[in-house]
C-alpha cells in the first residue's frame, strides 16, 4: 500500500532557528495533507495541496507540493515555543482508495526558549 | 461546534477485561475513522465508515476488535478481551464526504492502558 517517509523523525532547534520537515512518496500522490499534534493532545489539519508545484503560507509556515506530486514540505521560518508538537504528513492511497489518507510517522520538533 | 467527542478519555483496565470506546462525529459528516496511535506504529488506520456503513476494516488488527455505528452521531470501538499491547491512544476522526480532499477532524482521543 501506500507509504509516506518522513524525516527527520527529531529536530531540536533554537528559538528563532527555521525548521524544515520532508514527505516523500515511492508513487505520484493526488494530494497531501499537514496535520500538527501538540504533546498530549490531537493532529490538527493544516492545509492541503493538490497542484503540481503548488507553495502554500500560512503567516511563517510554507508548504510545498513537489512539481512530480511525490514529496512535499513544511518550513517553518524563525521557530516560536508554541510551534512545538509533531508534524505529519497524509496522502491517501494509491490504487482506487482515495477514501483513506496514510499518516507518515510524523517529525517531532521541540524549540529551546 | 463542539467538534468529535470521545468517550473515555482515558481508560485503565485489566488484561481480559472488555474495553469499549465511544465516539460523536461532527454533525453533517458522513465519514468516520478509527485511528490507534503508539510510538512504535504511528498513526494506523482502523476502520472507516461511510454513511453508517463499514467500507474498510482491514487495519483492524485481529477478532478482539470490532467496531460499529449504528446510526450517524455515535460509533463504538471494542476490544474483547483485551491485551497489554492493545495499550495506545485511541482517535475516532470525522470528515464531509467520501474522498481524501476534505479534512480530517480529530477527536481528543481515548487513552487506553492495558494492565
């Protein structure tokens, strides 16, 4: 089925520093989705892309669609403690289910204050 | 919007014992999702439900689990009997419409820890 890879699987920064988390896909994806679960709590969608390219803000998050729909990014531009949580990608399956999204395993980001 | 509500939010519970788990999508969404959440595994797809019906159950791990909904405000989850590796944080999520284009909502989840 289809799987998503995510890295880094941890990222550590300082407050101030960009972060960058990637999702890559063996297969071309009609979409993806972002999610953010904070420590403790539940994933929250972000945003969607669907287009070929596509970049996407959202104040200091930028969200990118490969131009070959098979990866895509979150960066995160000078980190805030509040952006603490995991990142996750989700692109549904290939194959006809395009009712079920897969969830990479996400990239954990703390912010040293 | 009260948003999805999951029932127990958290559930202590002894190895044998029937555990189930609750769950009231957002009024108006016709999908519905049973997710299990574990350090080791991630986020693993359960079951999902469109419109009432059960459309695909093949991430449900064995006959210990089943899932129903009976109707379009409440799904249960449950575990018969359970098992320590059962132990996970449980989310039930709900979405307009039956394709990947539209957002998943997430309930807070049930955390579930299996003595």
């Amino acid at each position: 089925g289809q799987q998503v890879m995510q890295i880094p699987q941890y990222q550590h920064v300082q407050e101030g520093e960009d972060f960058t988390t990637y999702c890559n896909s063996s297969t071309t994806l009609s979409n993806i989705q972002w999610y953010k679960q904070r420590p403790g709590g539940h994933p929250v969608f972000l945003i969607q892309l669907v287009k070929s390219g596509e970049v996407k803000k959202q104040k200091r998050l930028t969200f990118q669609f490969g131009e070959a729909k098979k990866n895509s990014s979150l960066h995160i531009t000078a980190t805030q403690t509040t952006d603490v949580g995991t990142y996750f990608c989700a692109a549904p399956n290939s194959g006809g289910s395009n009712y079920k999204l897969t969830f990479g395993k996400g990239t954990l980001l703390t912010v040293n204050p | 919007d009260a948003g999805v509500i999951q029932s127990p939010r958290h559930e202590v519970t002894e190895m044998g014992q029937e555990v189930t788990l609750r769950c009231k999508p957002i009024s108006g969404h016709n999908s519905l999702f049973w997710y299990r959440q574990t350090m080791m595994r991630g986020l693993e797809l359960l079951i999902y439900f469109n419109n009432n019906v059960p459309i695909d159950d093949s991430g449900m791990p064995e006959d210990r689990f089943s899932a129903k909904m009976p109707n379009a405000s409440f799904s249960t989850l449950k575990i018969q009997p359970s098992e320590p590796r059962d132990s996970a944080v449980y989310f039930c999520a709900s979405r307009m419409g039956p394709t990947s284009y539209n957002e998943q909502f997430f309930g807070p989840g049930t955390r579930l820890t299996v003595l």
